[in-house]
C-alpha cells in the first residue's frame, strides 16, 4: 500500500507532489487537495481500476502523514524514512489495527457521502425534509389556441397537506418525535477501519423523526390524495411537445420539504385547412383551369382573417405564394411566422355535352400556349429517335 507503480518499477513519491501542494501548504490546502483526489479515484467511483485505487491509496498515506503535526515534522525532515511503518496505510491494507486518523477520518465523512451523491455540508445532519414528487400531465389545445395562446382550466389528482393532523402526521396534529435509532439523524454510520460508511435509517427512512400516534385520516403520512383544479396560461406560438412548467404544483413535501413541480405536456390539435411547421402555416388553395390562365384576385384564409391575394396570369400548379407575417406568433412575442400558399389548380369532372365540347376546342387551340409540356414530349422524341 501507499506505493506508486509505473511498469515494472516500484517507488514512492513525495508526499506534497503526490497531493499536488507545496510544502509549505497549510492545513486547509492540504484537505482540499487530498478531498479532490480521492472523489476522483475511490475504488467506488472506479470499480475494477487497480490504477485508480493505487492512486487513491497513496493521496491518502499521503495526506495521512501531513495532517498529523508530528508525522510531518518527521517526514519534513527525514523523508520517508522517518514515519516508514507509522502509517495506518502500509503493509496492513486500510487502517487495521485502529489507528488514530485524526483530520483524515474527520473530512472522509465528507468524501464518502460526496461519492454516494449526499455529503455532509459543513458537518451538519441531513435535511428532514423531503421534497414533493414531480407530476405530468398532457392537455389538448386547438390549433388557433395554441397560435393565439389562451387561459385554460384543469384538474389534477396531487397529494396535498392532510387537514387532520396539519401535514405532521400525528394524531390531532401532534408532533413528531426523533429517531431512536438515528439520533434524529436521518442515517447511520458503521466505522470499517478508517472508512466511516453512512446509509439511509432503516427506521425513519431518513426524515430523523417518528410518529409516535398516527393521524388516523393520513395513517400518519401527513398528506392526502386530492383533485385540485388549476389555471394554466398557454403562451401565443406554444407547439406540440413542448412543456409548461408550474412550480411547486405537484406533490406536497412532507416534513417542511418544498413541494414538487407540475409539468403540462401540449398536444396542438389538427386543423382542417392549416398545417403548421415551426412558426409558419401552409394552406393549400384550389383554383380552376380558366383562373390559373386568366389570373384572378382571391380572398384566402389567414388566422386572423381573410386577406386579397392576386393570383397571376399563367399561374402553374404547385406555386407558392407568401405572406409575410401571417403565421404563429413566435414565442416570447419576437415577430410572427409567414403564412405559404400552394395553388392546386383542380381538374373539372363530370362535365356535361357544353362542357365537354369547349374542352375539345381548347385542345385543339392549347398546343403553343402550353410551353412545358411541349418542351418535355420534344425531349421524349428525342431520346427515342
């Protein structure tokens, strides 16, 4: 233990190089670098990484030796040799025999709980309280509703402070009591060597208090299921997927934790003339043979109203046409999306003897005025002569 290895050779390093401080580094400096080394490198953190527990074993045989005042004066002035054998950290594996650790077992604690994803803050006991569980929910929205935004109403079954017992728990809203088996702590701690192991009690759950007399209308969880109606603002430009967050709507904390959040997913429902893509609108407009020739003047539909449109003489099918501004109204209000117009020029069917007589005189008439479609069957010939 406490050894550097690199390939084949075997040796020890420098203390203040293997914490990465100078010698003259206070106490402070050198929890801080010893703290830093172990996160990274505790065999936890890096299962089945002989390299990285080496490493670990050796910032801690360091920072053993150079937060003990006596240690350091030895070894500032002998090197190695004169603590070799006074470590808790060689030969013997970690800490056996019940060595004193002094500063070294006081901030493990703090590393150990760190690596767990707790820690202690400042040596203080954990929080009782426990936060609320976040809730989600999906609502519908028409699509003019989710363009214009819109105040809707809803409900949700959350759990919410018992009123028999005040949220405590107790029978007529007595107190709770601290753990016995805890101290009031929320955990438990058993000492392996110089590791100080700290778990959630098993008794409390981790709150560090009892209800001696449960309420009988929450059976001493202090909280109750109830439906609760809520007003949701929908902003303008809102899509589908997208989520709204209200805060602290969602489960009640019990022993004075904050309560959870509640997250409202948007389905924007289809329209039957608009489609919708980012924050501009398509909509698809069927004109006749004779308008697409001739040209003509249309009113089309917009979200907010109907709006001229000139539709060009020789219009082709396909065309699209833009209307700058007249699509969803971006979130946050910054400018709106346009609005595409895509010309369909609709085939007549079941035409009667007239109808059919005119079309029969068009198709005599229409060859040069159809330049596309004689360019393409000149281009067919071609490729076949």
């Amino acid at each position: 233990m406490g050894v550097f290895y690199i390939g084949s050779l075997m040796s020890k390093r420098d203390y203040y190089e293997t914490l990465g401080v100078d010698k003259g580094a206070s106490k402070d400096e050198i929890k801080k670098a010893y703290r830093k080394l172990a996160i990274k490198n505790h065999p936890d953190k890096n299962p089945d990484n002989p390299a990285a527990e080496a490493k670990f074993k050796e910032a801690s045989e360091a920072a053993e030796v150079l937060l003990n005042e006596e240690k350091k004066s030895r070894y500032d002035q002998f090197g190695h040799a004169g603590v070799d054998g006074q470590s808790g950290f060689g030969g013997g594996g970690f800490g056996g025999g019940g060595q004193d650790f002094g500063d070294l077992g006081d901030i493990f604690g703090d590393i150990f709980g760190d690596i767990l994803g707790g820690g202690r803050r400042g040596g203080g006991r954990r929080s009782r309280g426990r936060a609320g569980n976040d809730l989600q929910m999906a609502i519908n929205v028409n699509f003019h509703d989710a363009a214009f935004g819109i105040e809707k109403n809803i409900s949700i079954n959350r759990s919410v402070a018992c009123t028999d017992c005040s949220g405590t728990g107790g029978k007529d809203g007595s107190k709770p009591v601290g753990c016995d088996m805890c101290n009031g702590m929320g955990e438990v701690r058993r000492q392996q060597g110089f590791f100080t192991v700290a778990s959630t009690c098993p008794k409390c759950q981790g709150s560090g208090q009892m209800v001696s007399d449960p309420c009988g209308g929450c059976r001493g969880e202090g909280t109750k299921r109830k439906k609760v109606d809520l007003a949701v603002k929908v902003p303008a430009g809102i899509d589908t997927g997208q989520r709204l967050k209200l805060s602290n709507e969602g489960d009640v904390g019990t022993m004075g934790g904050p309560s959870g959040d509640l997250y409202v997913v948007i389905q924007v429902e289809d329209h039957e003339i608009f489609e919708r893509e980012g924050f501009n609108i398509y909509c698809t407009v069927p004109i006749s043979f004779s308008q697409a020739a001739l040209g003509d003047e249309l009113e089309v539909p917009t979200l907010d109203g109907k709006v001229a449109v000139t539709v060009p003489e020789g219009t082709q099918a396909g065309r699209k046409m833009r209307l700058k501004g007249k699509g969803i109204q971006k979130l946050g209000g910054y400018g709106n999306g346009d609005q595409i117009i895509e010309i369909h020029v609709e085939t007549p069917t079941h035409l009667n003897a007239e109808q059919k007589e005119f079309f029969q005189k068009l198709a005599e008439l229409e060859g040069k005025s159809n330049p596309m479609s004689r360019g393409f069957f000149e281009k067919v010939k071609d490729l076949f002569h």
